[in-house]
C-alpha cells in the first residue's frame, strides 16, 4: 500500500511572504489522517513547519506518520526550506519518539501558566527599579540585536508589545520583553519573549522579579495565562520556571535537511 499527501485547501501566502497549505494523508487514495505544512520567520531566516500530524486510530502502528512527515518534507524542499521546526505537545510521547527517530532534535521547551489571583511577591532587591524602556532607548536596544529588529516590522510598539528594564543606581542590570504569540496550539497567548539578567546580577532575585513583574502585567490587562520559551540545556532558568509553576507545553524541535 502507497501512502501519499493530497492537498485538501488551496496554498495560501500571508502578507510577510510565509507560506501553509493543509494536505490528507492517503493510502492508495483513501484518506486516513491529516497534515498542515507551512512556513514561517524566524531569526531573520524562513524554516517549514509540520504541524497537526494524525493518523486515524484505526491505521496507527503502520508506519503511515512515518511516511507523512517524510512527505511533507519533500514539499518543504520544493519550497525552498533547508531547515524544518515541529513543535510536539507534552502529552504526545509517541509523537516525540517519531520525531527523533526521523533525525529532529531539541531546540526549546514552550512552557506555560495559568495565573490565578496574584500572590504575595517579594519586592525586587534592593535598590532595583523595574520601569518602561524609554523611546530614546529603545532604537539603540533593537539595533543591538539584528534578529530583534526582524521581530519588529511594524516598530516595537506593535502587536502589543511591552519592554521594561530593572536599573540599580542608573545602570542597567535587566529587561523583559513581553508581548503576544500564536501557541501550537492556535492560541494567541500573553508571551515572554526576552528575559535577561546581567551576569553580575543573576542569582540574587532579579530574574525572579522582572518574571513576577510580567505575570502582573498580563493579569492588569485582563489575562490569565503566560508563555515562554526557554533552551533545554539552561538548567537555571528552567528551574526558576518551575519553582514560579510553569510547566511544559510543548517540545520544539529543528532538522536540517540536505
């Protein structure tokens, strides 16, 4: 039995040039699952993205994802994409294994919280303001950065986008970047984009703070949920994260292809 992709919608392009199209997954013509593949920005480069991958029950344990996603890959190379990012859900361990077993690796964990009522926080440490970035500041922030600038087409004030800096006795020693992203899930969510603490800083409660600060600011707004993203292999601020309540989301994970 062939197991192929059929396109169920026509291929749309966003204003920014990305691409996605949603395709079925066949074998020998009749549908069994389904796939979307797109594209989008990321770092100032275009990577594909394969994303809600399934099989119907009925047909799992035939290798049939296995050659879906080989598939979609083929479409991204017609597309010009020579790295591909998935992002699989925590609760997904089967779908995790395929991923490794096809060659993606690790590249972040999405981690998540709800927020309740706020909570008793400790001020920041002494001496340390939290405060708006001022616009006089903010050109020179986003030009230290090049792949900052690329996340800010539309200027740094779009997309509800919010940049805060803590300061002890007028010298920088932090920031946070906060603002809104689409979530694999489809959800729009309050988003940590940057958090930073100055090496000579870390440890003493700072990172703690501006985190406790951004909870604040999405509940003064409304909201009830925070996301971020976080590197695996930065076992600090994973474990600041936890001991603040968030928990895993979803793994992404990147492949070159050749």
């Amino acid at each position: 039995m062939t197991t192929t992709l059929r396109p169920s919608g026509p291929l749309q392009q966003a204003d920014d040039g990305t691409l996605s199209r949603s395709y079925e997954v066949c074998v020998n013509s009749r549908p069994v699952g389904t796939v979307r593949i797109g594209t989008l920005r990321a770092r100032g480069r275009i990577l594909g993205t394969i994303g809600d991958l399934r099989v119907d029950e009925a047909d799992r344990g035939r290798g049939r994802g296995t050659v879906a996603a080989l598939a979609a890959e083929e479409v991204l190379r017609g597309w010009r994409c020579d790295r591909i990012r998935i992002s699989v859900p925590a609760d997904a361990p089967a779908a995790l294994r395929l991923a490794t077993a096809l060659g993606y690796t690790g590249s972040g964990h999405v981690l998540v919280k709800d927020l309740g009522p706020a909570d008793p926080a400790p001020p920041p440490p002494a001496g340390v303001e939290i405060r708006p970035l001022a616009a006089a500041e903010t050109a020179s922030w986003i030009a230290a950065d090049p792949d900052r600038a690329a996340l800010f087409p539309d200027g740094p004030a779009a997309g509800g986008t919010r940049l805060h800096v803590a300061v002890r006795d007028g010298v920088r020693v932090g920031h946070l970047w906060t603002g809104r992203r689409d979530l694999p899930t489809g959800e729009r969510t309050p988003y940590v984009w940057e958090v930073a603490v100055a090496e000579g800083e870390r440890r003493k409660g700072c990172g703690r703070a501006l985190m406790r600060f951004a909870e604040d600011l999405v509940r003064a707004g409304g909201g009830d949920r925070l996301a971020l993203r976080v590197d695996p292999a930065n076992t600090a601020a994973r474990a600041l994260y936890a001991s603040l309540g968030y928990r895993l989301l979803s793994t992404e994970c990147e492949k070159t292809l050749y």
